[in-house]
C-alpha cells in the first residue's frame, strides 16, 4: 500500500503530531508498504541529508535521512511560537502525491498544510483518513481569546471531507460528534514500552535530581500555557519532594519564576528522556486540552504513579484509584492533594506503578499502526465498492 502521510509537524519537531507521524511512517515501512511524508520545512539549512531532485514543483526538498521520502514544503514559524512552523502555500504537496501513486492520504492533524492535503486528495480522488489530534478550538480560545467557532469550522471542513476521521480518544470523539464531524472512529496511540521501561530507573540520575533523598514529582513535556505548568508550584513548598519539570516552550521564563525550587532540565530525548521518566516517583501532568496525552502513556509504561486531569485524553488511560489518580482540570490544590496522598503511601505509589505498566503492555506501536493499516483497508474498500 502506498500511503501518503500530510503532516502539520514531523521530526526534529518534538510534539505528539511529529512522533506519532514518524511512529506511522517507520512500522508502514517495516511492514513492506510504501510511505511518503509531506511536512512543513524546518527554518533555514534544513533537516540532515536535504537534497533537491528533479524540479522543485514535482519534489521540494527532499529529506534523505529516513529510509522513505519526506518532501519538506516552504515554512514560517508561528508569531509568537517559533517553534510551531505553518507550512506556505506550494504546489509541491500535489505533485508529491502525484508521482508517489499514492492508495491513500493520511492527514495528520490537519488545519494549514492538511486541508491543502485534503484539497488535494479530492481533486486527485484518492481516499482520505484525517487523523484528528490537537484541541485547535482549545488552542484558539487559550492563545487569542477568540476564535474557538472560527477553528472548529476549519475542522469540521477539513474532517468532513475524509472518508473517514479517526479520534485518539473517547473525549475527542465526542468533540468531533458534538461539532458535527462525521464518519468517526477511535484510534488510539502506541507507546514503546521498550524504551520506556522500569529497569531504566538510574540511582545516579536521582541522587543529581534530590542530593537530599527527596521524592522525585516531575512533568514532562511543552512549557506553553494551554498545559497549566503552574498548577505545579504548590509541589515545590512540600516537605520532601523535588520537583522537576523536562521541556521547553514559550511559558518556560515564567515557571522557572514561579518555581524557583524545582529543577528545569530542558528538553530530553530518547533514552536520556526515558531515563527521566523512571527515575520519577510521581509523574504529574497539568493540561486539560489533551485529546491524548502520551505523556501519561509513557510515564505508565516506566512504572511510575500518574495524577492527571479528569478531562480529555487522560480519562480513557487513568482508572483512578486503579493506573493512577485524577483530579479536577485546573484545580492546583487538588493536584497537591493527590501528590500528598502518593507521597505518604509508598505502597500506593508501588501498585498504581505497576498496574500502568500492566494496562500499556499491549499498546505498541507495532499494535497500534497495524489498526491503523486495518483503518486504510477498510476505506479502500468502501471507495471500491462504492465505485462499484
């Protein structure tokens, strides 16, 4: 199957669009099918190995450093957010599907480049799957104050042209339902229950993290205002507990103000990142917008105890009381509360650790993106049949 990923973010992008586009891409083609990714250009030199072939309107930039093509199209990063580039408009993105022959096109949280994607699956009559993954109305309403009816328009458009939309969460299905979005299935994400594993727990890293023996309560992920980091500063005035938080983003001079006793480590990645997650006693996750929330997923694959928000993505991966504790969205003292009550009870800590791992076991991504494949079969299917 030839299958053409539109994405609104790819690596060295860090955010769950970027990672679950890149997880789609590399099981496609280990499974021996053909991917191709369109996505935004990284600011000025480029990603490793970007090389032209063939004229610019059939190719763009190609990035070589994937074992399949990735078409890199003109980008500007987003005022006051540079790290989020909005892709320009191109006739690359087209000619890309076009001479790839694609079966399918997967749109990966489309707004900007992936209803130009959308567009082009149209005219070109290829079958379309719109994988919806980010609260852009939530985005809307927390960054301009206005908007939220204007960006769920947007969606609405975009996800109602797709022979079929898939939703990471039973949260975000009922958004898409409740805005009049059609054709709705649950897709879930994968999580690599390799990397993130108890046994990468590391002594050395925890006595750097608390020299005084200290519990370790950390948030990992983007410093941005819609994930309520602030919520964490009360953490900082308990006895016995270092906080520390792992990201960057445009809220970060503000929390290390907030919280000038946790310890800021910036962004991590990879084993350096899973080393963080395990070396945790309590991972606590602050945004009430996540249609997913693969932070969670990860901290529960490394063992750790999770305190999350009752709202979104966390309410299909926490059993309270059971994988984790949930607590009122925006409440700080509630989060207080729940990381006082894991703090005194290690044996709590011990069995929430432990049945969070047991319930992500069977979510790999080889897992997840094979549903995913079912997903393409079944809408191949129907435009034949209906062709028939």
């Amino acid at each position: 199957m030839r299958v053409a990923i539109v994405t609104e973010s790819f690596p060295p992008d860090i955010n769950g669009v970027a990672h679950c586009a890149l997880q789609t891409a590399d099981h496609l083609h280990r499974r021996g099918h053909h991917p191709l990714v369109i996505a935004p250009a990284g600011p000025p030199g480029g990603p490793p190995h970007a090389t032209t072939d063939g004229p610019p309107e059939s190719q763009g930039e190609l990035d070589r450093s994937h074992p399949y093509p990735v078409v890199r199209i003109p980008s500007l990063p987003l005022p006051g957010y540079p790290q989020v580039r909005v892709a320009l408009p191109s006739r690359r993105l087209a000619a890309a599907i076009t001479s790839h022959h694609s079966d399918v096109v997967h749109l990966a949280s489309p707004f900007v480049l992936g209803a130009r994607g959308m567009t082009a699956a149209l005219r070109l009559r290829i079958p379309a799957v719109a994988v919806y993954q980010t609260d852009l109305g939530g985005y809307a309403r927390t960054y301009l104050g206005a908007g939220e009816n204007a960006a769920w328009r947007r969606i609405r458009a975009v996800h109602t042209a797709a022979d079929r939309t898939l939703a990471p969460s039973t949260a975000a299905a009922r958004d898409l339902d409740e805005h009049g979005v059609p054709r709705i299935r649950l897709w879930p994400r994968g999580v690599d229950t390799e990397r993130f594993h108890p046994a990468r727990r590391d002594p050395d890293l925890r006595r750097t993290l608390a020299p005084g023996g200290e519990l370790v309560v950390g948030y990992i992920g983007r410093l941005a205002p819609e994930k309520n980091v602030e919520l964490l500063a009360p953490l900082c005035l308990l006895p016995g507990v270092r906080v520390v938080v792992a990201g960057d983003g445009p809220s970060e001079p503000a929390l290390r103000a907030a919280m000038p006793g946790a310890r800021f480590l910036g962004r991590r990645t990879g084993d350096e990142l899973a080393r963080i997650f395990a070396s945790l006693d309590i991972f606590v996750h602050t945004g009430p917008q996540e249609t997913f929330c693969q932070t969670v997923q990860e901290a529960q694959a490394s063992g750790v105890p999770v305190v999350a928000p009752a709202a979104g993505g966390p309410l299909d991966l926490v059993d309270h009381g059971r994988t984790g504790l949930l607590v009122p969205p925006g409440d700080a003292t509630e989060v207080s509360e729940a990381v006082s009550r894991l703090t005194a009870d290690s044996r709590l800590r011990t069995a929430l650790g432990h049945a969070g791992r047991a319930a992500v076991e069977g979510r790999t991504w080889e897992a997840i993106v094979d549903q995913l494949i079912d997903h393409y079969a079944e809408v191949l299917t129907a435009r034949t049949a209906v062709a028939a």
